[in-house]
C-alpha cells in the first residue's frame, strides 16, 4: 500500500534510483569476485590462525589467541620486521627514483629510443628463475662484480654473505627485475605533461632543473603515489628471490616477512602459526596503504 | 569436524582424479593411484609406468599416476596438498623430512604388508638403510634411494699442482684427512684451481658436513635427539678443522665462492655417486672416484637417501601399500637400481650395479658404492628438521668468517637449537 | 621536456644510457647465450660473453622432453582469457566507481582495494580447499577466475577508475539528456574512449598471467596442464640435477614472443597510459 502511495506521488525508478542499479550491477563481478576470491579465505586465514594446526600430524585444535600470543614473545619478529621495514623502504626508493631517471632519459627525442625502451623494460618479462641466478653468480665473492671492481684496484665486499650487503643486493637484484614497469607508467606521466608549461617556463626564465621540480614533480605526484603504493604492496611480497639469493641470512639479515611467513607455514609446518603471521602482513599492509591514501590529499597536486 | 571434511574430500577426489586425469571407465571399482615424486626426467617416467603397466596386469582396476613437482617446491606443494584435503595416494619423501612424516602418522606401516607380500625378502632390505625410515619397528616408508658420499677428483690438477694423488694415497694406507687436506691446499695454492668443495653446501646446506665430521665421529645432536651435540669435543674439533682448511689453508674454497667441480674448477668434490653424470663428456680430464678419508675415528661412510611412502587412512592406502611392495620388490628393484642406489643387499655386488652404472670401474663400485651403502650412516635427520635446519644455519653463519671463535659460535647455535630438540 | 638537444648532450646521454643498460641486458644476454652452451659450459668462471661451443639441440629437446607447445598454448590462452575477462570485469566496475553516484560506494571501494594487498601465499590454502571442493583441481580454471574476479583485477579496477575520473564529463552529459541509459552510456561513449587505459590493462594483465608461478605449482598437477613458468624447472637430468641449457632455452622461448609484442606495442601502451588518470 505504501508502495501505490508512493507511486502515485513520483515513479519508483528514479534517476538516482535507476543509477544505484546500474552502479551495483556494474560492479557486482568484482566485488563477488572479492568476497569468494580475497574475503572468505581470508576470514578462513583469520580461522586458522586461532588454531594450532600441524599438517602432518593431521592435528587442528582451536587455541584461542595462543598463536598471536606467540607473535608477541616471538623473538625472531623484530628482526623479521626491521629487516622487512629496510628492505620495502630501500626498494621504493631506489625502484622510483631510478625509474622517474630512466623515464626522463627515455622521454628524449632520440633515434633508437625505442630499442633502449624495450631493453630497459625487458627484465620484467625475463623468467625470474633465470634472472636470479645469473644474479646470484654475479654476486659471488669471486664473481662479475667483484672482478670488475679489482680492475679498478677495488676490492668488493662479499656481497651475500655480509648482513649489509647482502640487503643492498636483494633490494637491487628486485629493482633492476621490475623497475620497468615504473618505468613506463613514469614515461607516460611524463608524456602527458602539456608541453607549453615547460615553454612558459623557459620564457620565465627557469632552468632544467626548476622546470622539472616546480612542472613536472607537481604534475606527476598522482603517479608517484600510485607507484609508490604498488612498489610497496609489491616489497612486501618478494620472497623467492630471497629464497635463491640468500635464504634469509646470513643470520636472519634478509628474513622478511613474508619468507618468514612461508617457513613458517610451508616448510616448518606450522599452519596455524603461519596464518596468524599472513594477518599480521596483512594488517600492516592495510595499515600503510591507507596512510598513503590519506596522504595523497596534501601531497598530490589533484586528483581530478 | 576435520576428519569428516577430509573424508568428503577425499571420496571426492577419488571420484574426480581419475575422469580429469586419465578418463578411466566409469568401472565401479576403478582405482586411481596418485604418486608425487620430484623427478620431471623422461627415463624415470618411463621407467615408473612400466612398473605400473606390469601391477595393472594383476590388478586390471589400478591406474597409477605419477605428477612431477618441480624439487625446490616439493614439500610446500605436498603439504598444501595435504593442508587442502587432498593428499596424493604415494609420495617421494626427502630424508630432510623423513623424521616428520614418519612420527606424524600421516604414512601407512608398511612392514607387515611386505612381509606378506610373497617372494618380497624383506631380510634383504638392510637395516642401516631402513633405520631412517623406521619407528616402534614399523617401516613407514621405502628408502628407494641410498646413495653413498664419495670423493671424485680431477688428477689432471692434482699432478699438475705436484701433490700426492688420493689414488697413490690409498694405496699406500694414508689416505686420511689431513692427506686430503694438503692435497686440496696444494692445487689450490697453485692459484689455477680451487681444493675441495662439498657439494650443495654452499655454507647454507650444513648437514652435508656430515660428511666430513663424521671421521670425527661428531653428531649435531644426541642420539635421542633431545640434546645439542654441536658443543662437545668431537664436533667442535672438526669444525675447527674445517674452518681453518677454509680460511687459514685456502684448501676450501670460502663462502659466497661459485666453484664447479665438473667444469675442472677444483681438485676434489664430495657428492653423491650418481652427479658422475655431471662429468664433462666433450673435453673430459682424468678423474677418479674414491671412498671418504679416514678422519681420527678412522674409516667411514655416509649415505644419502630417499623414501616413497604410502598416506594412511585414505580410501585406496591398502591398493597403494600393495602397489609399494610390488615396486619395490627384488624383481623391480633391479629396475629403479638403474637411476636410485638399492638398498638390497642382494643387488649390491658389482655385477648389477656394474650394468647400471657405466662410468664406474668394478674396483669403484665395490670400494665407494657397496661398503658405502653396507656400511654408511645416514646425514642427520630430526623431527621438525626444516625448523631446525634454518635455526642453525642462521647460528653457523656467524662462524664463516676468518677470525671467528668456533667454540663461542657454537656454544651460540646450541643455546637457540636447544629449545626446538628438547620439545 | 622535448626540445631538441644538441650533439653533444645526445653523445652523452647515448652513454649514459648504455652503461646504465649493463645490469638489465647482462642476465638476459648470459640466458640466450647460454642456452645453446653445452651443459658444462655453463657455470664456466668468469662466465663467457660468446658460448665456446655452440649446442642448438638445446632447443628440438625443450620439446622432445616436455609437451612444451602444450603448455605454451595452456599459457597463452589462460593469459588471453583473463585478459580480456579483466578488461571487462575491471572497465566495469572503474567505471561505475568513477561516474555512478550508489550509496556506499566509496565503501565498497576500499573493501575492493583489499584485494591489492594480499600477498597470493595468505590465501592459497584456502583457496585449495575452495577450488577442491569444485572439483577444479588440476584445471586450469583456477588460473583463470581467481584472476578475472579475484584480487589481481583489483590493480585494473584501480587503473580504469583514476581513468574514468579524469575523462571529461561533457559527452556522457549529452548523452543523457539524449535519453541514454547508464549501460550504452558505458559501451558507446565512455568504453571506446578508455581505450588507451585499456591497453594499459591488458598488457599488466597479460604480464601477470603469463608469469604465474605460485598457483599452477599448486594447482596442477599433470605435466599437459603445466603452463611455461613451471614447466622451466621440470627439465632435469636422470639424478634431478637441472638441465641449465635446456631450461634456459625453453625461458628463452618464453620471453621472447612477449618482447617482441613489447617492442610492436610499446608506442601505444605508452601513449595510452599518458593519456589515463594516471597521468598528471
């Protein structure tokens, strides 16, 4: 009854009405996607974590809160944290500023610039199994890199095998692998500049390097942001080149969390443990991603 | 709850395997068996179906299924396996797991069903080689694998570098650690090649040392595997042994160096007898094989092995023990010895092996292979081993410098690998 | 930043550039080279620019020893699948994040942008037992939906709506008071000129695809099904040991074909991205 009233008064399908419909409709096979695909196994990742679960022993029994108990007495965690916090920061910050270089370099109008495009990005379609290897041969004490240091009369650390440099090395080994993709979307920033600010500029007066930091930096920022929180995202989750390169040592030096995480669960078996500590990256992962988000409202230049 | 889950689950993949896998006839009794293993090679894949071909002749309903996992990622994919409800039927097992799989209960006893398995000779099967694989004197799993430590050397650099030959060594009854040593340290004062490696060590890998401080008689743990050993005196004297054929000597080469054995980059490797197939085919030096140095115990072996086991408490784990005696019985024994070490006592004489390993000369097979295999202790096993594996990894780091104080370092390793072998 | 430099400054941005190419082109060159090295060659040390001897049977073997154009076909065609079910799914649900006003939206948004945050080692138990239950266990259906729908569409969803945002909103304006409903709104007018971030789209999409390792590693299980990630580490001696130059030859064979539609495709993926809300 109250819907004749109400139809009599003004039709049901409104244009908001009929918007909110289509709003849905359009985004229905994501977000059911989302909730089959990403929340119901992490609610189920959530479920196990409250259980002591050894996947050999077929045993899965509920202990409350014993495992994130365990995270706090963990005496390995701040090790696996500080590493995993020096490791993402190194990464994004190398990954985006050799990017943003390479992206300016490539922007030039240069016979053969595409060949230099395509070698730049081809890492990332190169098998990270190979990649990885030549690395780490690259890297051995007694390797490329060494020798070519001592033709200069230097003589190279043992790169994988001294804590510090053993962190430079996997950070850099993953930069060069995908700094490619930054590239490109950096590139097409860049090529989306209007090029008449960089003439107004120039009659301003303003030299190359003001332009790019008073034109272009501002113009940018909503790449940089949206870089930065792949880069990032993305930081957290490397673990097989760790895995090749390093193993986590020497000492626990190069142990982030996520190759903490697949010990833990894949190969000490520790299920329960191992969710409990996906929670954790999840938590943190959540955490930063909505920092930058909010951020971007200060530092980006719009976003409209 | 779990064990309903897991019975639906796995009556469901019973179902399920055989149509996406193979198409089987819809025959009531139609059996699927599924067996992981970490060998992609055409020649054992071969040589597996043919195995499997000759049980589907008396047991027409049984399909047997072999699905390759590449190595590096074979326990994380089994393990999801089992975490997801769907175990294979059979399975390779790595000695590193061992202890795990075989106190988990996850595995079939299989010593009764080979004892009954006529024409089976489980006598035969010696009991150094089933040790690993045993508990309460039930076989959970067959060491399908028992492959002996040896020592290949690369004598064009060794007489170039004017040391004594192992070869000459034995002969002469010197063939000990501190020989083997100098010898290593000759070529590798030469500064054209390195001495000794241990294969797949690489100063991450630390139970392969096994295989030299066992000439110690060092242990990294008790007997019981409650106790750290890596403080008492037999193992710190041979890891300061080792440590100071490293760095004081330059007889190994150190850590974060890449050096092949098999590309003539070295004097002498310790590996397993079945890397001969690494030997350089086009431009081959003179090499030899020969049997561990004596170390201040005197004479010893170590083997290295691997296991196939049955998962208890499926549907089909009575086809898939009797399908496990049957591929490993004398008769088709013989035919895995082609590619795995046996562990037979009756296939260990050089005749069969002879067959099988080309490379070897009779005096190598005999020397190396069969006191090997008769005689070797197995590298160290724990329950729980992963874990403790990387713990004291991460401890021994500490000592792969050239100043380092092994005793504290060790003291170190065991105050954190303690606590995981008490539990 | 486009004016025309002079000789000198090309001169040197020439060499810049080429010693900053070293570290990218030394892997992929000591790949191809030596993947028709004999095996023993391989680890050779100091590693060799030219192979010593050359060995091309390397690449007949990739596809004696494995049904190696089988898995390229599973490869190719799950990444064209999800490809262009991304396409769709993600335009979609960008678009109606960007121009459709639903309560909640912003909401529903960040709860899609979770999606982006989870490492695929967290939920690949579970999504085990999930596709088991199915009955999709060594399919490839799992490669193809958890794509499309699941989290890494998320990224492509992320991508269409900071583009959808930043395209003027005078033609659909038009449109509407023209009578046009949302959906043509979408298809005729907005959808063709999303081209560009389309692009973009496809190229990530069909990257990430074809470089999964993780899930067809637990996912299949029968070497016809095995897409080209996995089926590179299956090519091992009769000890297990790999057969470096044979793997390598099949990763060879792998990237190449994707860097050729690179270099084709380079021009337009580049050009279209600048032309996204990704750009300034």
């Amino acid at each position: 009854m109250s819907l004749a009233t109400e139809k009599e008064t003004r039709p049901f399908w409104t244009i908001a009405r009929r918007d909110a419909a289509a709003g849905y409709l359009f985004i229905a096979p994501q977000l059911i996607g989302i909730v089959i695909f990403v929340l119901i196994p992490l609610g189920l990742v959530f479920w196990y974590s409250l259980h002591e679960w050894n996947v050999l022993a077929n045993s899965f029994n509920y202990v409350g809160a014993a495992n994130y108990q365990m995270l706090l007495a963990d005496p390995s965690l701040p090790q696996v944290l500080t590493a995993s916090a020096i490791f993402s920061a190194g990464l994004v910050v190398l990954n985006l500023s050799l990017a943003l270089l390479l992206a300016v370099l490539l922007d030039q109008k240069l016979k053969g610039i595409v060949v230099f495009r395509t070698l730049f990005f081809s890492p990332v379609v190169v098998s990270l199994v190979a990649w990885t290897i030549v690395w780490s041969f690259l890297l051995q004490n007694n390797g490329g890199i060494n020798g070519m240091l001592s033709a200069f009369g230097i003589e190279g650390p043992n790169w994988l095998r001294t804590p510090t440099t053993a962190m430079i090395s996997v950070v850099v080994v993953q930069v060069f692998k995908n700094v490619g993709l930054n590239m490109i979307l950096f590139l097409a920033a860049l090529q989306g500049v209007p090029k008449e600010l960089y003439e107004a500029a120039r009659v301003d007066g303003a030299g190359a390097f003001k332009q790019f930091r008073r034109i272009t930096l501002p113009l940018i920022s909503p790449t940089i942001l949206l870089t930065s929180i792949i880069t990032i995202v993305g930081s957290l989750q490397v673990f097989a080149q760790i895995a090749v390169l390093t193993q986590g040592g020497p000492g626990m030096s190069t142990t982030v969390l996520v190759y903490y995480l697949y010990q833990q669960a894949f190969q000490f078996h520790f299920f329960g443990y191992g969710s409990t500590l996906s929670i954790l990256l999840f938590v943190i992962v959540a955490v930063l991603t909505f920092a930058q988000w909010q951020l971007r409202k200060r530092v980006v230049f719009y976003e409209n | 709850m779990k064990l309903t889950y897991l019975k639906a689950s796995a009556a469901l993949a019973g179902i399920l395997v055989p149509l996406a896998a193979s198409g089987v006839t819809w025959a009531q009794d139609a059996v699927n068996l599924r067996m992981t293993i970490w060998s992609a090679n055409e020649a054992h894949l071969a040589m597996f179906n043919e195995i499997a071909a000759g049980f589907k002749e008396t047991h027409p309903n049984v399909t047997v299924t072999f699905e390759p996992i590449p190595f590096e990622n074979y326990t994380t994919t089994l393990t999801t396996q089992i975490a997801g409800g769907n175990p294979p039927d059979l399975a390779w097992i790595l000695e590193t797991t061992a202890a795990d799989f075989v106190n988990s209960g996850a595995l079939a006893p299989l010593t009764d069903a080979f004892a009954a398995t006529e024409g089976y000779d489980l006598e035969d099967v010696t009991e150094q080689a089933t040790a690993l694989w045993t508990r309460d004197g039930q076989l959970y799993a067959y060491p399908f694998s028992t492959s002996p430590f040896a020592i290949f050397v690369n004598n064009d650099l060794v007489t170039a570098a004017g040391a004594t030959a192992p070869a000459e060594l034995i002969a002469n009854g010197e063939w000990t650690w501190e020989n083997a040593f100098a010898t290593a340290k000759a070529v590798a004062d030469g500064g054209q090649a390195d001495g000794l490696i241990v294969r797949d060590f690489n100063y991450q890998t630390w139970q392969n040392l096994a295989s030299i401080w066992n000439g110690w008689g060092a242990s990294p743990w008790s007997e019981d595997g409650k106790t750290c050993a890596f403080t008492d005196a037999p193992m710190v004297e041979a890891l300061t042994r080792i440590h100071e054929a490293i760095f004081a000597e330059g007889a190994m080469p150190g850590p974060g160096e890449n050096v092949d054995f098999f590309a003539g980059n070295a004097a002498m490797t310790i590996t397993q007898i079945s890397r001969a197939s690494l030997l350089p085919k086009d431009d081959p030096f003179d090499w030899d094989l020969v049997p561990l140095p004596e170390g201040p115990i005197g004479a010893y072996a170590v083997v290295g092995q691997a296991g196939v086991g049955a998962f208890a408490n499926r549907p089909n784990t009575q086809v898939a023990v009797e399908f496990l005696a049957y591929m490993t019985n004398p008769e088709n024994s013989q035919k895995l010895a082609q590619f795995f070490p046996p562990a037979r006592a009756s296939l260990l004489n050089a005749d069969t092996l002879a067959a099988t390993n080309p490379l070897l000369s009779a005096e190598q097979l005999e020397t190396v292979v069969i006191a090997g295999i008769s005689t070797g202790t197995v590298l160290p096993g724990h329950t729980n081993f992963a874990q403790i594996q990387q713990t004291v990894r991460s401890g021994l780091d500490a000592m792969w410098v050239p100043d380092a104080d092994v005793p504290a370092v060790l003291q170190s390793v065991c105050d954190s690998v303690g606590p995981l072998l008490a539990r | 930043m486009k004016t025309d430099l002079s000789p000198r400054i090309k001169v040197a941005l020439y060499g810049l550039m080429c010693v900053l190419l070293i570290p990218f082109v030394f892997p992929t060159w000591w790949m191809i080279t030596s993947s028709v090295k004999p095996i023993s060659d391989i680890f050779a040390f100091p590693p060799d620019l030219w192979p010593r001897r050359f060995d091309f049977s390397t690449y007949a073997q990739v596809f004696e020893l494995q049904p190696f154009a089988r898995q390229y076909w599973n490869s190719a065609y799950i990444a064209a699948i999800v490809t262009a079910g991304t396409m769709i799914v993600s335009s979609m649900a960008g678009y109606a994040f960007a121009r459709i006003k639903f309560p909640f939206s912003n909401a529903i948004f960040m709860v899609v942008l979770l999606g982006l945050l989870i490492p695929s080692e967290v939920t690949i138990v579970p999504l085990f037992q999930m596709f088991l239950g199915w009955g999709m266990i060594n399919t490839h259906w799992p490669l193809i939906l958890v794509p499309i729908f699941g989290a890494p569409s998320v990224f492509a969803t992320f991508v269409m709506r900071q583009f959808f945002i930043a395209l003027p909103t005078e033609l659909e304006e038009a449109a509407r008071v023209d009578g046009l409903g949302r959906f043509k709104i979408f298809w005729i007018i907005a959808l063709p000129l999303a081209k560009p971030a389309l692009g973009a789209v496809a190229i990530f999409t069909f990257l990430h695809s074809w470089n999964l390792y993780l899930e067809p590693i637990v996912f299949l299980s029968s070497t016809q099904m095995f897409t080209l990630p996995q089926a590179l580490t299956q090519f091992t001696d009769a000890y297990g040991g790999a057969m470096w130059n044979i793997q390598l030859a099949a990763a060879t064979m792998t990237a190449i074909p994707v860097l050729l539609v690179f270099i084709v495709a380079q021009k337009q993926f580049v050009e279209g991205l600048a032309h996204t809300g990704l750009k300034g």
